[in-house]
C-alpha cells in the first residue's frame, strides 16, 4: 500500500500517514456516494442537520488533541490551530440549522396559483480543499453539501490529510456509510475525482488548478464553485486612523504567515501620511516575531513548506533588487521560517503587486490621491477582498468603486451573519456561505399548482 506522509513544517519530521487513494479506485468511490445519497438525499434537510449536530460538540470534546495535531502538520501557532478547532465546533452546533433552514422548500404565492420553491440535492459533490485552513475549509465545504442532501467526495490537500481525516471521521461516526468519503494523494488523485462522475466540484485554491478543473468540467458541464488566487488591497488616506489602519495591515499581511485568500497583499496609502503610516506599521511588525508555533505566544509559525517560503522570497529580493526598501524583516531564517517583512518604494510593475504572494509580506506604495488608489487598486486580475480606511464618507465612497466581492471600510471584509464569501474577476466562481452560498450546493426546482 502506497502512504503519504505528513511532515511538521516546523521541525521537518514526519507527523503521521495516511493511505493513498489509488487514482483508479476514484470512479468506484464515486458510484458508492451516489448509491447512498438516495436514501441521504430523502430525509428531510432539518432530520440531516439532526444527525450531523453531535459532531459539533464531539469536536469541542477534542479539540486540544485537534488543536495540536492541526499546528504540528499546518504550522500555524497553537493558540491559532485551537481557535480554527473551537470556531468549526462552535460554527458547527449552529449552522446546519441555517442552513436546513436555507434549503428547505418555500411558496411564493400568485394571482390564482401557487409556486413551491424546491432546494433539492445535486447528487455527489467533490470537495477539494486547501492547506491554509485544514479543518475549517472541508467543513466550509462540506457541511453545506451534506445538509443539502448530497453525498461527498472529499479530497484535503495532501499537505494537511490528518486533521481534514480526523474531521470526517468525527462525522463519520454519526452519518450513514457512503455520505462522506475521503480521497488522499495529489494531482492524479485530484485529476481523476474531477474526471469522475460527480455533479458539482467544490475547490479552493490557485488560479491555474481552477482553470484546468474548469477546462476538465466543461465536458460533463459540471457545476463549479470556484474560489481562487487574491491579491487583496489595503487603500489608507489622509484622515484616516494610522493606528487602526497599521494595526489591521500588520495582522492581515502576518497571520497565519501570510498564509490567507484575503491578506492584505498591496498597501496603497497615501503620500502626505506615506511616513506616519510606515512608522507605526514597523512598529506592529515587530510584535510578530517567528518561532515554535508550538511554544506559548508564538504569534507566527513557519510557512507550510520550503516551495512556498522559496516564492515569497523571490518576490521580496526581485521588489528590493528593482527598487524597493526593506525597511523591516526579510532576514533569511532556518527551514520553512520567514520574519515578517515589510517594503516600501514598491511600484505597479513589481511581481510582488502583480501575482499572488501567500506569504508574511507588507509591501507598501504611495498615491496622490483617492482617484489614484483605486485605479490601482482595481489593476489585478483579482478581486477576493480590499479593506478602506478614510475619513467617513470619503471611505464608503472610495470602496463603492473598488472591483472585489467583498469591502471593508475601516475594518476588515467579514461582513453580518448571512453575508456571502464572494469574489470577482479571476478570484472565482460562485461564492460560499450564508443563505445564497447554501444553496450554492442544490438543484433549484419551482412546482407550480393552482392555488
């Protein structure tokens, strides 16, 4: 039997194993979903939710043993991994509810008729999901699939398969045989599930595996929802709270190592502030020191493994060899280790502003004006997430004209309970979360009668 080992980024040595899915055992894997989502699929979405409501307290139960095994294979600090754990139990308890809720059948009444509204199972769903979260993005997935009535094919990046394991298989242990399967490898294993007979494929990551999972679904015209690459914006003008807006852009350049779809990745802040605004952000910089995410305080851990370390470090030596300043970080550091680095003098032209980073990078350019950091701001293929800060209502103005599903203003982009996880441009299709990305996962199906 061929295994795949998972490797603690921090130390390098081997975390646990898991059983490769042999490629040619996908299509199989995929009959047996579809045969037990029939009698899934039948039960009333509010009976599903029922069934799946334990696993949120069995993970709570669990969740410093999942806490640690989470950091020792991702990477991120322990305090960070334990969060991740208590929010999808947490999340968990609550939200199969919200989401039976969202799926359930509602009339819409006529002039003489009576039309049902029928969120209805796809079938089987492939879930394909990232590192960077990896408990929480196959619940992300998931759960909203499986209280739908479909049956899912899940398949965790093969840098994370234990705590994306260990997830199913608390879920496991509560729903029927065949709903929730796990498939473990890489690309073959990836190629084939997307090859297989499933209705909907699910997935989080670059742009360019979502295009070739694009191109590849085209033939059965499978249904996407598709979350891709981001290069998010941060827009600081005159006026606005340098302390807030420093201390935002240290934490979403930094956490999780820089390691998140909507990190601030470009720093647009203008000139008569450029100064006041760098100073306080070397400040909150430095509370983010590298270290044991393991040992109590780390604030940063290493990155998830050396390629990804490598890429970010060729962007900062191309940006600084081209112009730009390391006024903070940059430092080599032993194994999948980098400082929290930030540049200044970085322009347009840079790749550092241009392709999606992924790393612990605040890279900042001055702007005359408002009109300025929006041009810029919207020149990326990207559209995931940017964040505002102004004097009101100069700021809602300015984020009116922003081109990214998702806009904070003064603060980060989470929005009220119900908002969607949407992108635009080339940052994906379809979007999560809420009552609209619930449905994302259903068939939509109207039933017209006289009233």
């Amino acid at each position: 039997m061929t295994t795949l080992t998972s490797f603690n980024p921090a130390t390098g040595e081997p975390v646990g194993e898991v059983p490769v899915t042999p490629a040619a055992e996908i299509p199989a894997l995929v009959a047996r979903a579809r045969e037990a989502q029939r009698a899934w699929g039948a039960l009333p979405a509010q009976a599903r939710a029922d069934i799946i409501r334990p696993a949120g307290q069995a993970i709570l139960d669990r969740k410093d043993e999942l806490a640690h095994l989470l950091t020792t294979e991702q990477g991120k600090p322990l305090a960070d991994g334990l969060s991740e754990v208590t929010h999808c139990g947490e999340k968990l308890l609550t939200e199969v509810d919200e989401i039976a809720e969202a799926v359930a059948p509602r009339d819409l009444p006529g002039e003489g008729l009576v039309t049902t509204l029928r969120y209805d199972p796809l079938g089987v769903v492939a879930a394909i999901t990232p590192w960077n979260f990896p408990m929480l993005m196959p619940q992300w997935m998931a759960l909203p699939a499986l209280v739908a009535g479909n049956a899912v094919v899940l398949k965790p990046s093969e840098q994370t398969p234990l705590i994306a394991q260990a997830w199913a298989d608390i879920l496991n242990e509560l729903i029927p045989p065949g709903v929730l399967q796990t498939v473990h490898g890489a690309d073959d294993q990836g190629k084939a599930l997307v090859a297989s007979e499933v209705n909907l494929i699910a997935f989080t990551g670059s742009k360019a595996t979502g295009q070739k999972i694009m191109a590849a679904a085209a033939g059965g015209l499978k249904r996407l929802i598709l979350e891709l690459g981001s290069k998010d914006p941060l827009i600081v003008l005159e006026g606005a709270d340098l302390d807030a807006a420093a201390e935002f852009a240290a934490r979403n350049s930094f956490r999780n190592c820089g390691q998140v779809c909507v990190s601030t990745e470009r720093i647009y802040v203008q000139d008569t502030i450029a100064d006041a605004f760098t100073a306080r952000l070397i400040e909150a910089a430095k509370a983010y020191p590298a270290g044991d995410p393991l040992a109590e305080g780390t604030v940063l851990g290493p990155m998830v493994m050396r390629a990804q370390k490598d890429h970010v470090a060729r962007q900062v030596a191309d940006a600084v060899a081209r112009g730009a300043k390391l006024v903070h970080g940059g430092a080599d550091m032993p194994g999948n280790f980098m400082p929290a680095t930030v540049l200044t003098g970085v322009t347009q032209d840079m790749d550092i502003m241009r392709t999606e980073t992924f790393g612990p990078v605040a890279a900042v350019t001055t702007i005359r004006n408002a009109d300025e950091a929006v041009e810029l701001a919207n020149d990326s293929e990207y559209g995931l997430g940017a964040v505002v800060f102004a004097p009101e209502p100069l700021a809602r103005e300015v984020a009116s004209r922003i081109d990214a599903g998702m806009i904070g203003v003064n603060r980060g982009i989470h929005g009220a309970k119900g908002s969607p996880w949407a992108g635009s441009k080339h940052s994906g299709i379809g979007y999560h979360m809420g009552p609209d990305g619930h449905r994302q996962f259903c068939q939509v199906r109207t039933i017209t009668r006289n009233a």
